[in-house]
C-alpha cells in the first residue's frame, strides 16, 4: 500500500475551495483541483452542524476509510477536499465509498 499524502496547511484547503470544482452528493461534497505536484492529496472537513467530536471523528474515519479503499485507482495529481454533511453520520462505510466513488467519477479523477 502506498503513502496517503494529507493536506494539512489552510492556504491548501483554500486553494481547493476557492480554485476547484465542487461536486455534490447527499453524503460528500469533493471539492478537485489538479495540483503540480503529480501525487494524490486528500484533506477532509467536518463541521460542527453534524454534532459533537465523537460524531465528527467518525464521520472523518468513515471517509479515511473509504478514500484508502479507492486511493489505487486515483491517477495523476489532485488536492481532493471531502466535507461530510449530514447524512454522512448515520452511515455505514460502503455507502460513504459508493458515494465517494461517484463524485470522482463525475470529476474524471478515476475511470
């Protein structure tokens, strides 16, 4: 298994946000942008409208997990930010990976 490469710098969380194309499920929202690195980079956010830090850690687990079973199949370079939105508590890691997979579709980060 590969390295995960996480963002972790604000100004990168922006530059997805503001410089990237949004796409949007029920359980995910995923913002893209290509970056110049050529590696995969994911970051993930959870606020605080979906509940307490036991509910948000498990929302972000849930899309670590998910994004870990679909990272292979990622190529060339993106920044890729995940927001959980509410229905994303209450589910199960399959639907998460499902939706994942469907938002990275329509982005053309996967085939």
């Amino acid at each position: 298994m590969s390295k995960l490469y996480v963002l972790k710098q604000n100004t990168e969380f922006r530059g997805a946000y503001y410089r990237g194309r949004s796409f949007v499920h029920p359980l995910l929202i995923a913002y893209v942008r290509k970056n110049r690195f050529g590696i995969p980079r994911f970051g993930i956010t959870t606020g605080k409208k979906l509940g307490k830090a036991v509910k948000r850690n498990r929302c972000r687990r849930l899309i670590r997990e998910a994004y870990r079973q679909i990272a292979p199949e990622i190529t060339g370079g993106f920044d890729m930010v995940f927001v959980a939105r509410a229905a994303t508590v209450e589910s199960k890691e399959p639907k998460v990976e499902k939706a994942m997979r469907e938002l990275l579709k329509k982005a053309g980060v996967i085939a």
